[in-house]
C-alpha cells in the first residue's frame, strides 16, 4: 500500500473549504492509502499565537477530523511538536537548502513584497521543515491546494539532493491535488480563496458556525448580474462558487445541478445550497460533539505519536549514519 502524508496548522478556525479541498477526499483516501496526518503545531508559531487559543484550536481540529470520518484505525494521526524529530531532521535539511531556493516560497515573498517587518527566521525555513514532515514517512503522495504544490517541488528537490550526495535516503513524493472542489472561493469575494484568516466572517463558513447562520451566509452570497446558472468560474465566479459547494456536499455533478437549474434564479439556488449546508453542518456538529465529550481525543494522539515515533526514528538514524553522525550503535 502506498503511502500519503498531510498536515494542518492549528490556526483559525476550519471552514468549509477545507473540508471540501482537503478533509473530503482524506476519508475517501485512508482506504486507499497508509495515512499520516499530523496538527503542524511548530508551523504555527512562525508567528505570534495565544498559547490558549493555539491548544483550543488544536483539541477542536482533532474532533472535527474525526468527526469528519477518519478513522483511526486506518490514519495515524499525530501531533507534530510530540515527535521531536521532525524538528531534527528539518535543521539537517535546512544545511541542504539554499537561500534562492526559500526566498522564491510564496509566503516569504508576499510579506517582504508588501514591505512586512518582524518577518522571523522560523518563517522563511519552515519550508525545510515541511519537507522534513513529508520525507519523514517516505510519502509517495501529499494532497495540497495548487498554492501549496511548491512545498512538494521544494521536499523533492532535497530529497533528490540529499539521495544524490549520501545515497538513497528518501523516497521522491508526488504531489496530489484534488480536481473537483480543490479550491472554495469567499462567499463575499469569489475570486479570493475561503480562508481560517478571512477578515469579512460573511465570506466564511466554519464548520463550528452556527448551522442556521451558515444558512445565512449562504444566502447573502455574492453573485453577478448576468441572471443565468453556469459554471463559469472566469465570468461567473460567484455562482460557479456555490455550484462546487453544492456538487462537493450533495454528490450531484456540477453538469446536473446547472441542467436542473435552466430557467431558474440565483435565490432557488441559494436556497438548496443553503439547506445542504445547513444539514451538513448540523450533522457534523453533533458527532463532534461526541467525540469532545467521550475523551477519545488523548487516546487517539498518545496512539498516533507512538506509532509515528517509531518511523521517525528510524528514518533520522539512517540520516544521521549517512551524514556521518551516528558513532554508537
């Protein structure tokens, strides 16, 4: 079976469109795949973050991953900062990075772009910690957004590197993005992605908002003038928009939903989609919270770093011996 590796920062809240880009298609793959998915606390602290509101957030991510249909006994699912070699194994890589190579990530050069001060160090390496996350397990596929997929060229690179001076160490992982419902758009500007950081809370649903207030949400959706149902994600961003929540949730295809949708108006369609959602979330809500108060999240994450100790360890003192660290046996 092959293996696939993801991670999230415990940073926000989670959104719908992180459950449609991501977590979705997690539960269809821990079938198909050996899963690793860790909390990327260390990720989290490249800025400034409430020590309460970080350890909140992280708890309420487990549940709603579980609540969301992983299963544990097919997913090992871990905590980051609880498997210190991650850590080590980031710096080794970090010595095998060069400068041009981090300063063309996306995030450094956005806030440099924008003239951002205060940027730390931990924000313009953590790309080498990331592929330390990915090369740890010898990931054959990471599923990412398409603002993502450069972390997976990066991990390449250095797994190819390092293979290349030392011998083969880590395996080459391929990078996985999901084709229908890859990306959610704001509910108030289409064109910018759904986002744990959106500043307008109309253009986000979380998936811990009020379930009759998403419905709301929904229904106050930016659309256009045109009065006409297509997926037409350049013209039409805003309704396109909506026809991927709906397919994303629902399973109906996009193409049947627009047919069924002929001669109809954007206030029918706001109204399913609205109700979806609300059923979803409403679903979604109580499972969570069974799962806060059945105290399985301890057991889930003492299991899951474990397990992923031991691979880790493992993957490191190979590293360490090829770099020539290793003196004891």
């Amino acid at each position: 079976m092959q293996t696939m590796l993801s991670g999230i920062k415990p940073t926000g809240r989670l959104t719908l469109g992180n459950y449609i880009g991501a977590i979705r298609q997690f539960v269809e793959y821990q079938d198909e795949y050996e899963m690793y998915i860790f909390i990327a606390n260390l990720h989290a602290i490249t800025v400034a973050e409430d020590p309460t509101e970080l350890k909140r957030n992280t708890k309420d991510l487990i549940a709603l991953y579980l609540a969301c249909g992983l299963d544990p006994q097919k997913v090992t699912l871990f905590l980051q900062s609880d498997v210190h070699q991650h850590a080590e194994l980031g710096w080794m890589l970090t010595c095998h990075t060069y400068m041009g190579e981090l300063q063309r990530m996306t995030q450094y050069k956005d806030k440099t772009a924008k003239g951002e001060t205060g940027i730390t160090a931990g924000l313009f390496t953590y790309p080498c910690l990331m592929a330390a996350d990915i090369l740890m397990y010898d990931a054959d596929f990471v599923p990412v957004g398409v603002d993502q997929k450069q972390h997976v060229e990066l991990a390449r690179d250095l797994a190819e590197r390092f293979n290349n001076r030392y011998g083969e160490t880590f395996r080459i992982p391929q990078p996985l993005t999901p084709k229908v419902g890859a990306k959610i758009y704001s509910l108030q500007n289409p064109t910018k992605k759904m986002s744990k950081s959106e500043a307008n809370p109309k253009g986000t649903i979380d998936l811990l908002d009020d379930p009759a207030q998403a419905r709301n949400k929904i229904k106050s959706a930016v659309t256009d003038s045109l009065g006409v149902i297509n997926y037409d994600p350049q013209n039409q961003p805003g309704v396109s928009n909506l026809l991927m929540i709906h397919s994303s949730l629902s399973g109906e295809s996009i193409d049947a939903i627009v047919e069924r949708y002929q001669g109809k108006g954007y206030g029918e369609l706001k109204k399913e989609v609205g109700d979806i959602v609300f059923d979803f979330l409403s679903d979604l809500q109580k499972r969570y919270k069974e799962i806060v108060a059945s105290g399985v999240i301890e057991e889930v994450l003492r299991e899951g770093n474990a397990k992923a100790s031991r691979i880790a360890e493992k993957k490191v003192r190979k590293v360490k011996k090829k770099l020539g660290f290793q003196i004891l046996k």
